[in-house]
C-alpha cells in the first residue's frame, strides 16, 4: 500500500473514533496537516492496553536545520485490537508547515495556531489551580483554534494570564485532555526520580512511568456544574494515555475529600475539576498528591508538560476523542464520598463528646439531637452535609437549597458564603425554624460560613440572626484554639482587622501573625512555621473562609471548619452559656468595613505592577505628611496604614487581575471619605491608566 494510502486509512480509522467533539473528520485532519499524508505509517506493536486514542511520546531532534519529529499512537482497529502506529517525520524548520508564510511565523517558528493552543493552556494558570471559560472544543483543531482566536485578542477584549492581550482564558475538554497527560507524565516522573514527590509516590527507581509494576492511581472528582464532566472525560483519557496510569471516577466530591482520598491511600494522587465561587460558566482543576496540593511552580510544570502534549496533536493535525455528553471513559467507577462522610462524623462525635441537650442525655451515635442545623450548600457539591447531621440527630428540616444541580440557585446563583443574598437568604431560613445554627458552603465545599442568633430568650427561642464570617470566624475559631492549645498561633491574610488582631492577643493570648493575600500563601506559612518549630500554627485561615487546621493535616476544608463549629455549638448549649456570639462580645468591630477596586484600564498586569509600585512610594511618602495616618512597619503585603481614630486601610495588588484592591475600615463613613478616600482620590489622580471611580460614589 503506498504512504498516502496508508495515511487515508489511518485517518478514516481516526476520524470514527469520539465522533462527538472529539472525532476529527478525513477532510479537515488533509486541511490542517498536508505533511501528514508525506510518510508512511508503520505499525510496531499490538497490545491490549487501550482502547481509545492516545500519545504515548513526543520527541524531536534537530541537527543543522532539520527537524525530526517521531510520533507513537495507538488506536482500535476493525477486529477491535489496539494497533501502534509510528510515524518519523522529517523537514527543514522553515518549511515544516508550509502553509504559513513567513509573517504568520513567530521568532520561535511556531506557527500562530500552535501558538494560540500553547498560550491557551498557559492562561489558565491561577496561582496553584487551572480555571477559564468552559468552552466545548467540537469538531477540529482548525475549530479550536478559531475560537480560542475569535474571543481572544482585542477583538474579543479577552485578557490572558500575562495580562497582554492574546488567548482568550478558556477551558475546553482539549485543554483538559493536555492537562491530563500533563498531570501523568508528571506524577510518573516524580515516581521514577529522586524528587521530594518520589516518596509520596512509591515506585522503584528508573521506571519509567511506573510500566512494570503496580500503576500510579489518579481518582478524579467534580463538582456539580453541567460541564464538569465533559471535562472529567477528556482528563481521564489524557491520563490515561500515558503509561502505568489508570483513573478512578468519583463522581460528585468536594475539594478538601479529593485530598483525603489521597491521604487515605485510596489514590496516589487526584484532581478536582472546579471552579469553587466564580460564576457557573468557569471551571478549573486543583491537583492534590499525598503532601498536599500542588504549587505553583509545579503548575508551571505542567503547564509546560501539557503545551508538549498540545504539539504533538497539532503534529497530527486532529483532535483526541472524546465521549462527548455520553459519561466518562477510564478504568473505573467508584464512590469514596462515604468514607469520607465517616470521617466527619467520628469528628463531630469527638467534638461534642458526650453532652446534655434539651435534658436528653446524648448517645455517640445520635450527639447532635436537640440541635436545628440550617444547611445551605447551595445546591453545590456540599449537601451531603444535611444527610450527615440528620443521621447524628439534628434537625435539619429548615435546610434549603439541597440538591446538587450546576445551574444553582435562582436568588443568589453560585455558591459563595460572602455574598450578601447567600447570607440573608440563610438568616430568613434561620429564622423560619429557629435554628441554632445556619451552615453556608461554597460551590466545592472548601470554605464555610455560618449563621447565630444574636438573642436566646429564657423560653429558648432565638432572634436576631447575624452572620459569623470573616474577622468573626476568625476570632471565634480562636476561643475554641485558645482553650485547646494556649498560646498557639493563629496565621490568617494580610487584610483581617486592628480588632481582630487586639482580641486575638489581648484577649485570649494568642499569636496571630498576619501573612500575604491567597489561601496557599497562608497555609504554606502556617506549615512553615509549625515545621521549623518558630510556631505552634494550629490555624491558617482568610477572611474569605478559607481555613486549614493542623490538626486536619492543613486541609483547606469548609466542612472541617463546620465541624468545630458544631462541637463548641453543642458544647456551649449543653452549659446553657448562651448565643456564640456572646464569646467574642469583645472583638472590636467599626461600623464601616469597606474593599475597593481600582482596576487599570489597559488591562496588564505588567502595567498593573508598575503603577502599583509608584502608588506604594508616593503612599509611603505620604504618611510622613498625615498626621492621622501611622504606616504599619510589619505588613508583608502592599502597604497598610493605621487610623489614629481607630481603623486602617491598606492598598494591594491582586494576585491575577488587573487590578489594585484597598481595604478601609474606620469609625464611620464620613470619617472614611475625609481621612482615607479623598487623600487617596488626590493621590491616585496623579497617575495614568487607573480608573478609581468606585472610590468616588
């Protein structure tokens, strides 16, 4: 058979393989790739070892000019056995892709629809997470790379990563297929070396892959939005794809028990496929192994690692199948959410211990009777929580908003326990049933807040609910580490109050140190701190919930937050000491607690650090001429300003976006605008590129 006869059958074979988004007709694979149809096809092994498509290498050399690409793939044939195909490919770099002219070839000599691919992948890098726009990727490659460019760009006014214009941030089942080998090739080199991960994953010395031994286990896990398993299918196959990885489904999980199940040995590694608060067309992954979640420089490893695999479909010119809206194809199906719910529940009954409520003695099998609990998980991935109550005695009846369900709820829309309408739609809830307490949870359950009544009545009804979150949780979380670990330390982010910080120390004796914006920055802190012994952190928590308990290995755990919750709830109404709220009576709380965003008009982030740093300077600059303002020498994040009334405000860059954040609390409004907001409106005045109207209303 000659090459060009090879290559058609090939591509016939490809093209009905994933037909829903993933298959890639004859006539667009000849459009996107002539060079493919140059050399001929050769098969080189047969195995049972797959049953889809998948890239096991790419390579290339070059010498003098030359490119030599090599590319393994393996597919099904008719009789429905897996065939390798190896195709050598060779050209000179200025004519690899001769469809391109030279002024469509970047200095690197990539041409420019690889290039959308490749910075694509990039832009979705989020600090330690992946997140982007969910956007099916149908059809072809060509397909892809007319949407990525059609809402890129200035046209679409999209902003990547890097804060120039470019790739628009989009998350595609193609993009989670890159990501998939990216995350297996780089567990299976971490596994065969003698990095800090190769003891997590336990696999002898100079195997590549983990091939010839037990395979390395990924278990993934999602959340409820509708796409999320679109792209579950496509990592599973990405991973799948590479040697010595199989992959467990879940299903519906959240954040923190992907990482238990890894702790638990039930997987070497997992994924969660979320994107925890943002609005329900985003998504996004976090990648957790046994010491924890990955960092950042670890996402910038797989970054690079999934633009390799992005090379190497464009190298083919097709894309990798799919199951479309059809489920999720990998090894196999499981449901470890239970093991986790026992996980809880033996901490609760810890908690709790064996206390008295309503007069009724408590078994260890039902501690919570006599408690009305309302839950609102928002429809997230977080109901199961109810469930669990219920099943401990409590009385969960007044629960709303209890069925995962991506679309979520009408009233308030994503899951996010600091939005008001989330807030004040549990408070009426509470109030409904004369709840003692009210539970909120975010889309992906890794951070919670809570609901109290302000007044208990002699006759036990409850009244003026209030919400218990940022610097309240925060304190409240303090008297209940107060008595269990005198004198630890309290590690939260930069923005958390003057009051705060004075009931933390002043009142209960604790440490609190005050550390840099990002729920990764504050555990990391808090775990250096523990394991250099400089401090005894049992807590690393934001004022956006966020919070992680040493005692829980640092797992950033919403739940786990509930569950202390709970325990001191059902302690304190066994001693009939009253509303929780009454222990932290002497935090010192002002009556205006504003955030401001002043964003930069170009939208990058490069012109962002400059201002930035020129803002900082004139602030420092500043305080040497206000009398009322007194800079904070230790702040670790922008700069921070005490209030001689009482109060501070502090100005910060934003860790991804094109914008500059300030925090003002004080006294009263009026004293806001004539001792902050106006002398900060002068100052920002004087530099270009900012809009800084949301300090002028």
């Amino acid at each position: 058979m000659s090459p060009r006869a090879s290559a058609i059958k090939i591509l016939f074979v490809l093209s009905s393989i994933g037909r829903d988004g993933g298959g890639t007709s004859i006539s667009s694979a000849f459009v996107l790739l002539p060079p493919l149809l140059s050399p001929p096809l050769v098969p080189i092994r047969t195995g049972a070892s797959s049953s889809r498509l998948s890239s096991s290498s790419w390579s290339s050399s070059s010498s003098s000019g030359d490119v030599e690409t090599t590319t393994k793939t393996t597919t099904t044939n008719g009789s429905g056995r897996n065939v390798d195909f190896e195709m050598t490919r060779s050209s000179s770099s200025s004519s690899r892709h001769s469809t391109s002219t030279a002024s469509e070839i970047d200095s690197s000599n990539t041409p420019p629809n690889l290039r959308l691919l490749l910075d694509s992948l990039s832009s979705l890098k989020s600090g330690s997470d992946l997140r982007g726009t969910y956007a099916p990727s149908g059809g072809t490659l060509a397909n892809v790379c007319h949407l990525l460019g059609g809402r890129g760009g200035k046209a679409g006014g999209m902003v990547g990563s890097s804060g120039s214009t470019g790739p628009a941030t989009m998350l595609t089942p193609f993009a989670a297929h890159c990501f998939g080998a990216a995350f297996a090739r780089w567990l299976s080199l971490s596994a065969s070396s003698s990095s800090s991960f190769s003891s997590t994953i336990k696999r002898d010395d100079g195997i590549e892959g983990g091939r010839g031994m037990e395979p390395i286990r990924i278990c993934v896990g999602r959340d409820p939005r509708i796409h999320g398993e679109r792209l579950v299918d496509s990592l599973a196959r990405g991973a799948e794809g590479v040697g010595g990885i199989v992959v467990s489904y879940t299903g519906l999980a959240t954040t923190p028990s992907m990482y238990e199940f890894v702790r638990e040995g039930k997987c070497d590694a997992a994924v969660m496929v979320t994107a925890s608060h943002l609005p329900e067309e985003k998504n996004g992954m976090k990648f957790f192994v046994r010491n924890g979640g990955l960092s950042k420089d670890d996402i910038d490893e797989l970054v690079k690692l999934a633009q390799d695999e992005a090379r190497g479909w464009y190298d083919l010119g097709i894309l990798p199948p799919s199951s479309g809206n059809e489920g999720v194809l990998c090894n196999e199906r499981v449901d470890f959410m239970p093991s986790y719910e026992d996980t809880l529940r033996r901490a609760i009954v810890r908690e709790v211990g064996t206390p008295t409520i309503s007069s009724t003695p408590m078994s260890s099998e039902r501690p919570l009777s006599g408690l009305k609990v309302v839950v609102n998980p928002g429809n997230g991935a977080g109901c199961f929580f109810a469930g669990l109550l219920n099943d401990l005695g409590a009385d969960v009846s007044g629960s709303i908003h209890l069925m995962p369900d991506g679309t979520f709820p009408i009233t308030f829309g994503v899951p996010n326990p600091e939005k008001k309408e989330m807030v004040d739609e549990t408070v009426r809830a509470c109030a409904r049933c004369d709840a003692d307490l009210g539970i909120m949870f975010d889309t992906d359950a890794d951070r919670a807040g809570f609901v109290l009544p302000r007044v208990i009545n002699e006759d036990g009804t409850k009244s003026m609910y209030e919400p218990l979150n940022r610097n309240r949780l925060i304190a409240l979380l303090g008297v209940i580490f107060g008595t269990s670990s005198p004198g630890c330390t309290i590690v939260t982010d930069s923005t958390t109050s003057e009051g705060l910080n004075k009931f933390l120390e002043g009142k209960l004796g604790l440490h609190h140190f005050r550390y840099l914006r990002g729920y990764a920055n504050v555990i990391g802190k808090a775990r250096e701190l523990t394991e250099s012994g400089l401090a005894n952190a049992e807590v690393a928590i934001e004022t956006s919930g966020h919070c992680a308990m040493r005692e829980n290995g640092f797992v950033d755990d919403g739940t786990y937050t509930a569950v202390k919750i709970i325990g001191l709830l059902a302690r304190t109404v066994s001693s009939g000491d009253g509303s929780l709220l009454g222990l932290i009576s002497d935090l010192e709380e002002l009556p205006f607690d504003e955030e401001f965003r002043i964003m930069v008009t170009d939208g990058s982030l490069a012109t962002t650090t400059s201002i930035f740093e020129r803002v900082t300077r004139s602030l420092m600059e500043k305080c040497d001429c206000v009398d009322e303002w007194s800079l904070d020498e230790e702040n670790l994040e922008g700069v921070r300003v005490r209030l001689s009334t009482g109060g501070f405000f502090m100005i910060r860059q934003s860790l991804h976006d094109p914008v500059m954040s300030m925090q003002v609390e004080s006294i009263s409004k009026e004293e806001a605008e004539e001792k902050v907001l106006m002398p900060m409106l002068e100052l920002l005045s004087q530099h270009e590129s900012l809009d800084y109207g949301a300090l002028d209303k």
